[in-house]
C-alpha cells in the first residue's frame, strides 16, 4: 500500500509542478470555449431561435449544453495528459530505476492508472465549477445536490474508461514525441467525436454511427441530460413534444444505433464495458512485455 | 565468498551478438571493474546481472540467487547507478528518496536515519530539498549514488559514474566510492572506460565486442600487457644512432619512444645515449597500453 501511495504521489507531483503539463491538459477546452465565446454560441443560440422562437432560457440551455460538452472533453484530456509521465519515465530510463527494485509490477502500473484517475477527477470537478458559474451568469441555475452527484459519477465513470483506453495505448507508444503526437490528434478531434463543433444530428447517418458506438458519445449525453434539464424544462415546457424529440436528436442528448435508442443504462454499460475491455487487454500485453 | 557468478552468458539483440558466452567471478566486498570501450557490451551485461534484461543463455547468480528466478530478492540486495540520471527533475532529492526507500519497505523514520548515514558519505543535506533538474552535474550523481545505497545494498553497481562529469566532481565521486568500499561492506561493480579508474580495483575484466579478451588484477593485466618506455626529447640525431644501433623506437608526438623491460633498463637507455637527449621521462605502462595491445586499438577514441 505505502509503494502504491508513494508512487500515485509521485505521479501527481510531476503532473502537477510541471504548469505546461497542466495548461496543455485543457487546451482542447480552453480552445472549445474561446470558440463559443467568440461565435459557436451566438450560432447555436440564432438557430434555436429561429426554430423555436424567442423563448426564455434559450442561453441557459446552449451554455449548460457546451459545458456539458466541456466535461466530458476534460474527462478524455486530463487522464491522456496524466498518464504522459508513464512515457516519460520510459523514454528517460526512469522506468528502470522502478525496475531494478524490489516492486510488484502490478502495482507499479496501477499507479499510473490511480494518479490519472485522481488528478483527472480533481481537474474536471474544477472545471464543473467554473462550469457551473458560467452557466449562472448566462441565465442558467446551479445544478442542486442529487444532479450534482450524478454528474460526478457519470464524470468519473468517463475517467476511469478513457484512462483505461489510453494506458493501453500508451503501452505502445516509445517515445514522448509519439505521444505529444497522440495528444494532438486527439485534442483535435476531441471536439468532434464528442459532437461538440458541429450537433451529431446533421452529421450522415454512417458518421453518427460511429460516433454513437465510442463512449465519447455515450458520456456526453449522459451529462448533457443531467446538466440541462432545469433547461429543458424551462425551453420546452410550452412546445410540442415533437420539439423537444427534433432537438433532442439533432444536438446529441439521446444515443441511437440503427434504429435503436439506447437509455441511460445502455449508455453506462458502454462506457463500463469499454473500460473493462481495454483493462483486460493491459493485462494481457503486461503479462508478456514490460510496462 | 563470492558475490556474483557469470557463466556462459550470451546475449543477442536480433542477428547482433551483443555478449558472446563471457564468464567471470566477483568476490565478495571486492571492487570489480569492468572496462572496456563504448558497445563493448558492459551495459547489456550490468543490465542483466540488475535483472533488467532477459539473456539468451548462460547462468548468472547474484549472491546466491539465480537471476531469472529470485529477480525480487536480487533487487532488494543490489544497488545501481545507472549511466544516466533517473531521479525524477521535478521533485526534490528528499522527495526521490522517500519514493524510492517505500520500494524496500524504508519507513520514513528509518529512512531519515538513513539519509543521516549516507550524508556522512556523500554530503547530499545541503541540497537535499532542492528539485533535482535545478542541481549540478556533480549533485545530481551524489543523488542518484544516495539512491542505489538507500537500501545499503550488499552490491553497488556502478554503470559509468563519472562519464560527462567535469573533473573535479569526477574526483569527488571517485573518492566517495573508495571511502564507501573501503569503511562499509560492500562490493563495488563498476564499468567504466576510464583507466585510471581501475587502478585499484582488485580485479579487471576487459570485454571487447563482446568478448572478455583478459581479466586479472590492474598489476597483473599491467605487467602481463604492457611494457615501460621512454620517452626522450632529442637533442641532434638520435634516432639515425639508434638505428645504427638497430634499437626499435616509435615517434609519437615528436618524442622518441623506445619501449623496455623494466625501468633500469630504460636508465640504461638513457646513459648510453645521453648526449643526444635534452629531456626525458620514463613511463611505466598503463591500462591503455594493456587495451591497445590486446585489442590493437586505442580504449577512448580521440
């Protein structure tokens, strides 16, 4: 247990002191967000209007669906970020000087897993908060205690899946020139994948497959459904359903695959079956090869 | 006693021979030197006797311990300093400690206890809370030689301490060593293709492209492989005399060098041809001459 404390610390610690680290861990974010300040938003917001009317909340609406957004991009960045000093320590040698002591590998790789779980967590709940005053000032309500805590999980859950996806990516990856290459491409299309650019419901129906079947997906809606229904029910209290249906669909607050729509259970599932899938597939390329 | 038993070891990194069925022996609390030129093969054999390198054949024991087998009891018993720093740059030397005295179960009051007795050999406490990126050449071995000894390994490993080190810390380094070898009980490993680092090791092993080409003592491998000379300052033609004299000499530097068995010999040299020399120097052998005669090729490349 002392190994394991000591060596999560560890990990934190260098992800922490190093502020580049830090800032380029929310790059993808900040740079979604400048795009919503400086005009995403004010599209969004004319498009609804001319959908829908001028109805009250619309901006409460459009900025709890891009911090939702927001969310789940961090929770994909940060644990990517975290888990840089496992290539790190490889490329620099550091990883040898693990191993020449007397230490359980297992325990060593879990404590890259653990720091990426912590410091993703503590990162992205940050980054709720300052969420959750943006949202505020923008027409919008705090999220009460049960939201909140729902929110928190699905985040976590979101965590623990992309980290466990990118460990296993990064038990290939040799070099930090690699892997700042990987965080590029993925800082990238992060905005995409996570329908954040452009709502996944004019996108074609091959693209929104895809998109549908990756937890990307799957942890968006999960949040977007949470962050915005004091939204909802303000925007569409007075509409059709078949309003409420159009919007859900074009801007990603429900998951189809083919025909079927999956629900909240599905969608956790997902992003469960994804973490466990590429856990065990970690184990399996540790059991023959070092970390 | 002995500390480490190399047998047969063979090593291949795909069709390249890295280590070609070498063995040797290092006794206990002796200091074993390896030597030998860059791609030798020193650090592939290091890497394997600290149980980082799977080998291809051969066995290897680690104070009794089968490398392959009881890796875990090997590692807790071994300390190593590798060629490069591995101390994390963004943590203080104290904080490096700390993680690496949990891997051996060092609770933190035995490990401040620790770091009290290793000070008394490497002087680390006046930057012992500084970052490691922020230290000197010189520091930063100091750490990192307080790592390998937080656990007060029965076997020190060293892989090329002193390379890239300007010479003052270079002599500190080699001080502290020899302090440590001689007041604790430890075996010192070092690799190294410094000569004068081997002088007084006990034994010397010389690998060369893999193959181990002589070991013995520096005094053995010395009188064994290379000769005394002189080198002599001409004063006029010394060197159409001595090839009237038919004596063998070689011109190195614009200096006369005539090689010799034994130094009196050399002495008798230089009074036969006295007046023909302005200066001097008689020059035992070193291990340089001991490389070049075996190998045919200089130890450091200039």
């Amino acid at each position: 247990m002392t190994i394991l404390f000591q060596l999560v610390r560890r990990n934190m610690r260098i992800y922490l002191r190093d502020r580049a680290t830090v800032f380029f861990s929310f790059l993808s974010v900040i740079i979604i967000l400048l795009l919503y300040i400086l005009f995403l938003g004010e599209m969004q917001t004319d498009s609804l209007i001319q959908h829908f009317g001028d109805i009250e909340g619309i901006d409460w609406l459009v900025s709890a669906w891009i911090m939702a957004g927001i969310l789940t991009v961090s929770t994909v960045t940060v644990p990517l970020t975290v888990l840089g000093t496992l290539i790190q320590d490889r490329s620099n040698g550091t990883i040898n000087d693990f191993y020449v002591s007397p230490i359980n590998r297992k325990i060593l790789a879990l404590s890259y897993l653990i720091s990426s779980w912590i410091i993703g967590f503590v990162m992205v709940f940050f980054n709720f908060v300052i969420g959750q005053i943006y949202v505020y000032f923008n027409g919008g309500e705090f999220l009460h205690f049960i939201p909140i805590m729902q929110l928190l999980g699905v985040v976590m859950l979101s965590i623990v899946s992309f980290s466990s996806f990118f460990f296993y990516i990064s038990l290939f990856i040799k070099t930090t020139n690699a892997f700042s290459i990987l965080g590029t491409i993925v800082g990238t299309f992060i905005g995409f994948l996570g329908g954040i650019y452009i709502p996944i419901g004019i996108l074609s129906d091959n693209v929104q497959f895809v998109m549908n079947i990756l937890p990307t997906a799957h942890s968006v809606t999960l949040l977007r459904n949470i962050y915005m229904k004091g939204a909802i029910d303000v925007v569409f209290s007075g509409t059709p359903d078949e309003v409420f249906d159009t919007y859900s669909m074009i801007y990603g607050l429900e998951v189809n695959i083919g025909d079927f729509g999956l629900n909240n259970i599905h969608l956790l599932f997902g992003m469960i079956i994804f973490a466990v899938i590429f856990y065990i597939l970690s184990v399996i390329k540790l059991s023959n090869s070092k970390l | 006693m002995i500390a480490i038993k190399v047998d047969n070891l063979v090593k291949n990194y795909g069709e390249i021979e890295a280590v070609k069925k070498i063995s040797f022996t290092v006794e206990k609390n002796s200091f074993f030197a390896f030597l030998g030129p860059n791609g030798a093969g020193k650090s592939t054999t290091i890497n394997i006797i600290s149980t980082l390198l799977n080998h291809d054949d051969g066995d290897i024991s680690v104070l009794d311990n089968i490398v392959g087998k009881n890796d875990s009891e090997i590692r807790s018993k071994i300390g190593v300093v590798f060629q490069n720093s591995m101390l994390d740059d963004l943590l203080t030397v104290k904080e490096n400690l700390i993680v690496r005295a949990s891997f051996y179960s060092i609770d933190k009051l035995r490990l401040l206890k620790r770091i009290e007795e290793i000070n008394e050999y490497l002087e680390i406490n006046s930057f012992l809370n500084q970052r490691y990126g922020e230290l000197s050449g010189g520091q930063r071995r100091k750490a990192d030689i307080a790592r390998a000894l937080i656990n007060w390994p029965e076997i020190l490993i060293l892989d090329e301490p002193t390379t890239g080190l300007d010479p003052k810390s270079r002599k500190d380094i080699w001080e502290l060593i020899d302090k440590l070898r001689k007041e604790k009980e430890v075996t010192i490993f070092l690799t190294t293709h410094y000569m004068e680092e081997v002088l007084d090791a006990n034994k010397v092993v010389i690998i060369d492209e893999g193959v181990i080409v002589a070991q013995g003592s520096s005094e053995e491998l010395r009188l064994k492989y290379s000769k005394d000379r002189v080198k002599i300052i001409p004063n006029n033609n010394l060197e159409k005399i001595l090839k009237e004299d038919k004596i063998d000499y070689y011109i190195m530097n614009d200096t006369i060098n005539i090689t010799v068995d034994g130094c009196f010999k050399g002495i008798d040299i230089v009074e036969k041809y006295r007046e023909h020399i302005r200066e001097f120097e008689i020059l035992r052998g070193d291990m340089d001459d001991v490389f070049l005669n075996i190998t045919g090729r200089k130890l450091v490349s200039e």
